[in-house]
C-alpha cells in the first residue's frame, strides 16, 4: 500500500557496556535497564554510551572467529514508517508491481538482542534472515581464490535513512562533479505574489535644461529585471500619471523596486531622479479591503556626485507619489488554466484546508528511444513530476532503455479539479557534457484528478509521445501507479459549486493582457530558482512541464480547434436532424408518441422541467456504461498529430523569432494568409447573421422594422384573448405537419430574416 509518511526523524543510539560480574545481556521482553538494576548491588544509575561501530565489528568478527558456528543470525533493522514507499534499488526487480510499492512481511525469526533497546520491538520492524553486516565474501575467479569483498546488505523501505545513499548504486562510472545530477530530490516553487504599484504623480521635476519643460514618464523595474513604463506627461514639472503597474514577487523578498523618472531628450531616455524601495518594506493586502495610502518619496539624482553637492546647496527634492502593495489574495498564475494543478491564493491565511491525498508511484519505463546512440550508449533517463507548488525528480538511471525507479510521492489535494503532470528526459550532464547542453524531452503524462475515482489505484502504462520535424513519434511508455484518497469527502463535493481560482480574480479581475504578461514573468521566476537548485532543475525541463510555448500559433493546433468545434456542433446537427426527421413523418410511429408527449405536455405545463431533467438523469445513466476505465491520455487523433503535414511540424517547432529562411517564411506566409482568410469569412458570416437580429428594431430597413413591430402588436393582441395552451397546440401541430402540407421554398420568417440587413456593405 501507499506509506502516508509526512516526515523525518532522527535518532540517536546507544549501548551499554558492562563491567566484570555483570548481568547477561536483556532478554527479547526484558528492558536493558531492570537487568542492569538486579545485576548492581548499589542500584546505581546506568550509563550509555555511543555506539562505536567499528569496535563493535571487530568484536563481533573475534566472537565468530572463535566459536566458528555456522548457525545462522538475524539482525533487527528499525524502519521509520515502512508499512509503505518505493523498494530500493536493489530490491526493485523482487517487489510487487503495485502491492502498493512496498514489501510484504518478513517470516517471524530469531532476533539477536546484543544492542540497547527502549521498549518492546515496535510493529515497523523488518527483519531480515542474512549473515552479521558487514562480511566478508570470497571472489572467485577462474582458477584460483581473488580475495576477499567486505558487503553489507540492505533492504528496507524509500523511507529508510539508507534509501538516500543507495541512490547512486549504479553510478560508479560518474565522476564526482557530476554524481549529483543523478539523484533523486524534491523542490519547491517559490511563493509568489503579485506585486502592485499605482504611479500617482510627482513634485518639482529639474530637468538637465533649465529653459525647456520635460515630458516626463516612470520606468519602475524590480530587482532589475520586468521593466515596466506609464505613460507620458506633457510639458510639465509636476507630472500626474494615475497609472497602475504590476509585478510579479517571489519570496524572500530580496529584491529592491527601483523606480526612475525619465526624459524623452533628443531620442534618449535621460533620467530626472530615481529612488529604490526594499521589498520587506512593502505591507500585503489580503483582501478585497481598501488598499494602504500612498506615501511621497524623495527623488535621488542621476548620479551619486550631483547628489552629494545638491544636498550642501539645497534642502528639498524633486518627489513621487506612490502607492505599493502586495496582492496576497489572488493566485498566481504561472500554468495554463486549463491544466493548471494548484488553484490557490498567495497567502497562508487564506487557503482552504487541503480535501484529498494524491499518492503516485513511478514505476518504470518501457521500450525507450536510445538518445544517446551516436556516444555509443542508450538513455540516462529521469522523471519530473509536478503538482501544486512541489515538485519531484527522480534518479537518474543510466545506460538503459528499461529504467525502473520504483519510487513514491504524496502530494496533499486542495481542489480535485487539478491536473497533475510527469515528464520524462535524458540526463545529458552525466560525462562532462558542456553547460549548455539540454537535457532531451522523452515525452509526458497528464492526469486529470476529476477523472480518478476516490481509493482506486490505477496502474497504467502510458505512451510518450514527442512531436518532432519528422512527425510524431512514440519514444517509450511510463509505468505509474496513481491513488486519491478523499479526506474531507462534503468539502470536496462543495468545491464543484465555488470559483475555481480566489476570489479577488473576480472582484478585481487582472486583464487578460497583463495576465499574460505576469504568467510569463511568473515562469521566469520558476524557472530561474529551480535553476539554482542542487542539482539544477534546468529551464528547458521547466519550460516543457509549463508548456511555455502553449500560445503559439501552429497549424496543427487550429486544425485541432476546428474540429473540436465540429465534434460539438454535431451533436447539435444530430438533434435538428432527429426533430427534422419527426416533422417530415420518416417514422410515423415516433412521430405519433411525439405527438402524445407534446399534448400531454402542453395540458399540463408543470410537467415539463420534471420530464426535462428526468431525461438527462436516464441519459446519465445510459452514458455510465462507456466511462473511462482509466484515466485519459493525450489523443493522437485529437491533437491531429497523426498525419501532420512535415513543414507544418518544422514551422510549430521553429524557434521565435524565427531563424529559417526567407523562401521558406514567404511561403508560410502566404499559406497563413490563406487559413486566415478562411477564419474571416467564417467570422464575418456570423457577424452578419448576429447584425441581422441587432437590425429587426434598429430601424435600418424602416419597411422591415414597420412590418416586424405591426406583427407584433397583432400577435399580442391575439396571444392575450387566446388561452395559452391553444395557442402552443396551434404552433406545435403545426411545425409537426405532415410533408404534403409543407411547401418546398423557405418559409416566410426565414425570408423576412434573410432579407434584414448587415453593416457589410459598410465596410471598405
């Protein structure tokens, strides 16, 4: 089963010596220290001392030596938590696909008691049957003895002390400066917040020439990096912008704001004054509640010099009014929404208790790609898993197409209406690869949450697919093993009815412009802290778990949008057939139970939301049969990645800006003038169609407004002295005429609506 192992312990272990005379050693239901108080005569205290290990080694080899049994003995290993986690290296290939990650219990066996014990052995001892650690063991060669190899062996659980320095078992051929890139970590993405910065006004500008007036604007940046500008002013000293900027900050708020004043002089940006204000000076805002006052800040001089002789002469200087914040109430976003695995504010005191348990086991992998078949070698491949603000890697094993990691993660779940995603790379850091060198994408795996029933484990194979210049390409499948377990099952029920991100998003929403704008600057940030880890987490891995380049335009992706689009609108098409089907008698008996259902319909009016919602409960019920079994994957079919045309891939995969040639860019042009051209008349048709409604009342076409309000004002009259089930009787018999009551040409409404006009002959 999965371990709910949430923390460490250390312990520290000691052993008693005993004098001449003393007691034997404690029995297995004997504590250490009623032996020691029957054998001393004087009761007194005991005293513990450290274990030496080596010199309890060498006595134990001296003890062997001179009894030479040949009896078998039994250490005791003391697992922290080990009813659960990921099976040593070692033991990988001996442990069960998914008894959960774990290790069945050992047979019941004599343990040796020759060590301090507190208490009776407790229920997450895994014992072992195996000679004293270490021994030694005979090399043998093909005619004669080699020596001897001290070993000692262990077997435990991911939870134990020693999983952390079994890591690199395989790893002998790396070389010291490299061997940390091999091992497994966790890191956590910086807490972030948005950082907001109303530009009000300032006082007393000097500008370098004394005779002109400047036109001053604000430059604010932060920590030298997110430039942002506001507007100009006009010829003034005493500039008012009213302008509001925002920030991406991370913790822990190292960085300074550096606010600068400038003059557009000559095409230049020549600066007036700037000031610097510390991050950890700056108050958050938690809530929708009113925002600190602004404060005026004195205005440095462009250099250190003018300043300190200005200070002699004057006693004021140039000032800005500013107000500055921290946005702790909204999230921030640095995924695309529509996959994004964390939902929560930037402040502690606001989130929601967690819902929910997500427990992932990454098993293996199967049938990858050699990346590194010009070396001579296969694949150094690893895994990334992230969710929330934590994210995983695994080790890194070397030289194989089979890798198996068998390691175990836990993830606390805040909304299930999350996605979690694991990406698989080639480690190209491990021989003294240059810096610059990318580690190689393998593929990845996205799992919706919604999508996985509550205590189930899923244990599916899912495929790796790349999209390269030559087409799609499957470099392998990854083993996972996936649990959620609900803990608060009426929280997470009641999650499906709030907003799906903080409430500050709707009450004081961003604009999508500078949405994208701080996402991307978000991931910047993401980006470089994970760079900064040990061992790195490197960008071109952030960027692909992101999907940075998501917005970018692709043939492919519009093709795909399409069709979603027609997939829906077919259901829709499917309908109208149906009904269109009933009118036209194909099916006389369907047709006379319509004619039932609407009667009974219309002579009893409150029936009609029951029958309604009675139907999508039937069709709920018929739809349970054809559910996932397993969680959905990427579709090859869907993302029209099966039969992609090759340039169409080349220009997806192009860099930007771009770096083909320009025979090459005028052609695409020219084909994306082309698909833009299909859009348009597409969009402008709609336009018109919507145009049309808009002109029924506008008095555009003053004949068709006339005729349209007469016949309204006739059928109110009308509609008022007739019952209203005669007339839905009237109206519905007569839509469900029969076909030789029906004409051939369109009927009237339709031509009266046709006939409406749009604003296209408006337009140049």
């Amino acid at each position: 089963m999965f371990s709910h192992i949430k923390g460490e312990i250390e312990l520290r272990v000691y052993v008693v010596h005993d004098g001449p005379g003393s007691a034997p050693p404690p029995t297995e239901t004997e504590h250490p220290s009623s032996v020691h108080a029957q054998a001393d005569h004087h009761r007194e205290e005991t005293r513990f001392q450290e274990i030496n290990t080596d010199k309890i080694n060498e006595e134990v080899r001296f003890e062997e030596k001179k009894s030479k049994k040949k009896e078998k003995k039994v250490r005791t290993f003391h697992s922290v938590g080990s009813g659960g986690g990921g099976p040593p290296p070692a033991a990988a290939a001996q442990s069960p696909m998914f008894s959960g990650i774990g290790f069945t219990k050992a047979p019941a066996v004599e343990t040796r008691a020759d060590f301090a014990r507190v208490g009776p052995v407790p229920a997450t001892v895994m014992q072992m049957q195996m000679p004293p650690p270490p021994n030694p063991y005979a090399l043998k060669g093909e005619k004669m003895s080699k020596g001897e190899i001290m070993l000692a062996v262990w077997m435990g659980t991911q939870a134990d002390e020693s999983f952390s320095v079994a890591w690199h078992s395989d790893a002998h051929t790396v070389s010291q400066s490299n061997l940390s890139s091999t091992r497994s970590t966790v890191y956590i993405s910086p807490r972030m917040y948005y950082l907001r910065i109303h530009v009000l006004g300032a006082q007393d500008l000097v500008p370098s020439d004394k005779g002109r007036l400047p036109d001053p604007h604000v430059k604010v940046s932060l920590g030298g990096a997110q430039p942002r500008t506001t507007k100009p002013c006009q010829k003034t000293i005493n500039p008012n912008w009213e302008d509001e900027l925002m920030f991406v900050a991370s913790e822990p708020f190292e960085d300074f704001i550096r606010v600068q004043v400038e003059d557009r002089v000559g095409g230049k940006d020549e600066i007036l004054g700037w000031v610097e204000i510390s991050l950890r000076r700056v108050p958050q805002r938690h809530d929708t509640f009113k925002p600190p006052d602004p404060n005026w800040c004195s205005l440095n001089k462009p250099s250190s010099a003018a300043e300190e002789g200005e200070k002699k002469k004057e006693k004021f200087s140039s000032k800005i009014l500013l107000r500055i914040f921290l946005e702790a109430g909204y999230h921030v976003l640095d995924e695309s929404t529509h996959f994004s695995s964390d939902l929560q504010p930037s402040s502690k005191h606001l989130r929601k208790a967690p819902v929910g348990l997500l427990e992932i086991g990454i098993l293996e992998a199967k049938n990858l790609h050699p990346m590194k078949g010009k070396d001579g070698r296969m694949t150094d491949s690893y895994c990334v898993a992230k969710y929330g603000n934590k994210w995983v890697r695994t080790r890194t094993l070397l030289d194989t197409l089979h890798p198996r990691w068998n390691e175990q993660y836990s993830w606390d779940v805040y909304d299930p209406c999350t996605v979690i995603t694991i990406g698989v790379f080639d480690n190209t850091h491990i021989n003294g690869s240059k810096d610059d060198a990318k580690d190689q994408r393998i593929g990845k795996v996205r799992i919706r949450l919604s999508a996985l029933e509550t205590d189930r484990v899923y244990t599916h194979l899912y495929p790796l697919l790349v999209l390269q210049p030559t087409g799609l390409k499957k470099q392998g499948e990854l083993h996972l093993a996936l649990r959620f377990t609900c803990t608060a099952w009426v929280n997470m029920m009641a999650q499906y009815g709030r907003p799906l991100l903080p409430k500050m998003h709707y009450v004081l929403p961003i604009p999508p412009r500078q949405i994208k704008w701080l996402r991307h600057q978000a991931r910047n940030i993401v980006a470089e802290r994970l760079a900064r880890a040990e061992p790195p987490l490197r960008k071109e891995v952030v960027e692909y778990m992101l999907d940075v380049d998501d917005h970018m335009w692709s043939v492919r992706k519009s093709k795909a949008n399409f069709h979603r689009m027609k997939s829906l609108l077919t259901g829709v098409t499917r309908i109208h057939k149906w009904f269109n089907d009933i009118c036209n008698w194909r099916n006389s008996l369907t047709t006379c139970l319509i004619h039932v259902l609407f009667l009974i319909l219309v002579c009893y009016p409150e029936l009609i939301l029951p029958t309604i919602f009675l139907y999508l409960f039937v069709i709920g019920i018929w739809n349970y049969r054809f559910r996932h079994r397993k969680p959905p994957h990427i579709n090859v079919r869907l993302s029209c990645a099966d039969n992609v045309n090759p340039d169409e891939l080349d220009e997806e995969l192009d860099s930007f800006p771009t770096v083909r040639q320009s025979d090459l860019i005028r052609k695409r042009y020219d084909r994306l003038r082309i698909v833009g051209g299909k859009v348009q008349m597409v969009l402008g048709d709609l336009a018109s169609q919507l145009e049309r409604a808009q002109a029924i009342l506008s008095w555009r076409d003053p004949r068709a407004t006339a005729i349209f309000i007469m016949f309204s004002l006739i059928l109110a009259a009308v509609i008022y002295v007739t019952p209203f089930q005669v007339v839905a009787v009237l109206i519905g018999l007569y839509w469900l005429r029969h076909p030789r009551f029906r004409g051939k040409l369109p009927s009237a409404p339709v031509n009266f609506f046709k006939r409406l006009p749009s604003k296209t002959d408006t337009l140049l």
